[in-house]
C-alpha cells in the first residue's frame, strides 16, 4: 500500500485506523514512507498512540522515521520526553541529534549544545535533587558551542545541498561594497563554509539559470580532494541567463540521503518547467511529503512577492527564511 493510501487509512478509518498504524509501523518490511505517513496519521488524529509509537523508535528508526518522531514529540511536547532525547544524544549525530537539543532546550530551558554528558549530568542532578529537570534562571550555558551557520541560518543536517542562483541578476553589485556582487557574496561565503563542515558531512551544490549545473548530482564526501575541487569550481562559475528555481529545487531533491537544502535566490522564478510559485510550492510539498527534508531560504535582495514565496517555501518544510536586504 503506497504511503498516501496507509495515511488515509490511519486518519479516516475510526475503527481500524490506529491498529493498522501500529501494524505497518511494526513491519520491517513496509518502506520508510509508509512507516512514516503511519505516525503522522496517528498524530493527526490526536491519537495517544502517537507520543507512544515515537518515543518506542527513537532507538532504531532512522532517516525520515526518525525526523518524523522528533516532530512528533516536537509538536507535544512534554518534560517526561528528556531522558529519551538524552539518551539519543548518545547515540546520534547529525540532524537528529540537533534536534534533539533543540527540544531538549526548548523542554528545559538548559542551553546546552550537543554534548550527551552535559544533558545528562544536569538530568541526573535534577533527579538525585528530585525537581523538576527545568534550568534555574542562572544556569550555565555550553561555553564554547559553535554553530555552523550558512548565511546565518544554522544547518542541523550532515546531507546538506546548496541551491544557489545564478541568473545574470546576481551580478547586481552589493549596495554596501559595490566591488562585491549578490553572485561573488554567495560564493564567497560557501567556499568560507564548506572546509567547516562536520568531517562526516556529504554536500553538493547545484547552481541554476536558465540551465541547472551541480558538481557532482550527488552528495559526495568532505574529503581534502573533493573541497579543493569544488571551491576551484565555484571560483569559475558565471552568472548569466534566466532563473530556473524549479528545476534546481527538482535536482536537490533528487539527492538520495539529503536532509537539508539552502536555496538562495535573488528573484522568481522566470524560465523552467514551472514559473508559478504556487505550483512550485505544490510540487516541493509533493516532493517531500515523506522525506522530512528541511529547506531553508535565502532572500538575497529579492522583490516583496519572491521573497514571500521563499518565506512560504521554508516555512512549509520546517527551515528558516533569512532575507538580506
């Protein structure tokens, strides 16, 4: 049974609905999509089961079933949830556990990074004090946690793509450094970020005009070589032509393992299989219906409607838009 069709099933069917969710999210066999659209089905429908089936996977799932049950705790949120979170921590990396911390902060009031022995030290001290595992107003912070951030939006995920535009309009000088265009500003501070990544990282980037151009139409490692190729690729880079947004969305998507997208764009979308934004916007929802993908966006000097569109875009897909002037 496709994913759409177990999570009409799980909403609609009052009588069966919760046990056949249960059934296919206790299938080995059943796709990651299906398995998904059964939690979401049963968080839809306010069901206890939810919350239970959630914090049962957070010790095995992996990928979109794994980011399902982390927004699914997310979205009922309770402090009796903390030792699960904890205990992820010491199991994961990448996107999962940062979103763990950011429920675990948003939980306690603690803002402490990523380390799993400061979340369970002030657990356990809570515990043996036998309070609440909530942070007084004067408690300490994780001194020293870097953020790694592209344009300042912070990226939780290790399967990263970059969706950058590269229409003639990108050669727009910077209103603050005239020497400097929305073009070489974009570039310049991705070739800043990518030696930064997590050695675990796998990225790519996809460059759109009116043609769709990536470095290598799939993620490949943060390896010396890789990052001296890439960074001598994107110096070569020109901006010319149209903006194809939906073609370059359509080839991050199409990134088996990708977690997270930055699209930056400086306009609408003028050429391509698709102009309108809103059926863009449908198109991405249908993309990532299942896959849990977080897309962030970029307004680099767009107009009012385009940089509504990339706000709408982020919002839909659980990332953050950041407008620059």
């Amino acid at each position: 049974m496709t994913a759409a069709a177990v999570s009409a099933v799980t909403r609609l069917d009052a009588a069966g609905g919760e046990s056949y969710a249960k059934q296919v999210l206790a299938d080995p066999r059943a796709p990651v999509e299906a398995r998904v659209a059964a939690l979401r089905g049963l968080d839809a429908r306010r069901s206890v089961f939810a919350r239970v089936e959630a914090l049962r996977r957070l010790g095995r799932a992996e990928g979109p079933l794994l980011i399902e049950c982390l927004q699914v705790l997310r979205r009922n949120p309770e402090l009796q949830d903390a030792p699960y979170l904890v205990e992820l921590l010491h199991r994961r990396e990448g996107r999962p556990a940062n979103e763990a911390v950011r429920l675990l902060q948003k939980l306690t009031g603690y803002k402490i990074g990523r380390d799993p022995r400061a979340w369970r030290f002030w657990m356990l001290k809570h515990r043996a004090q036998g309070t609440a595992f909530r942070a007084a107003e004067d408690a300490p912070g994780e001194a020293g946690t870097e953020t790694i951030t592209y344009l300042g939006i912070p990226i939780l995920g290790e399967k990263v793509v970059f969706v950058l535009d590269s229409s003639g309009s990108m050669e727009t000088p910077l209103p603050e450094h005239t020497a400097l265009t929305r073009g070489a500003r974009a570039v310049q501070e991705l070739i800043g970020l990518l030696p930064r990544l997590p050695e675990r990282a796998a990225f790519d980037v996809v460059f759109f005009q009116t043609d769709v151009e990536s470095y290598a139409r799939k993620l490949v490692p943060r390896s010396e070589e890789n990052l001296l190729e890439i960074i001598a690729w994107l110096r070569r880079h020109a901006f010319t032509g149209g903006t194809n947004l939906h073609d370059g969305l359509r080839q991050a998507f199409e990134h088996d393992g990708v977690e997270e997208i930055f699209l930056l764009s400086d306009g609408e979308p003028t050429v391509g299989e698709l102009i309108e934004p809103g059926r863009i916007e449908a198109r991405v929802r249908r993309w990532n219906r299942w896959r849990n993908v977080r897309v962030n966006t970029i307004s680099f000097g767009a107009p009012p409607e385009a940089r509504n569109f990339l706000y709408r875009l982020a919002q839909a897909h659980d990332g953050v838009c950041r407008v620059i002037w």
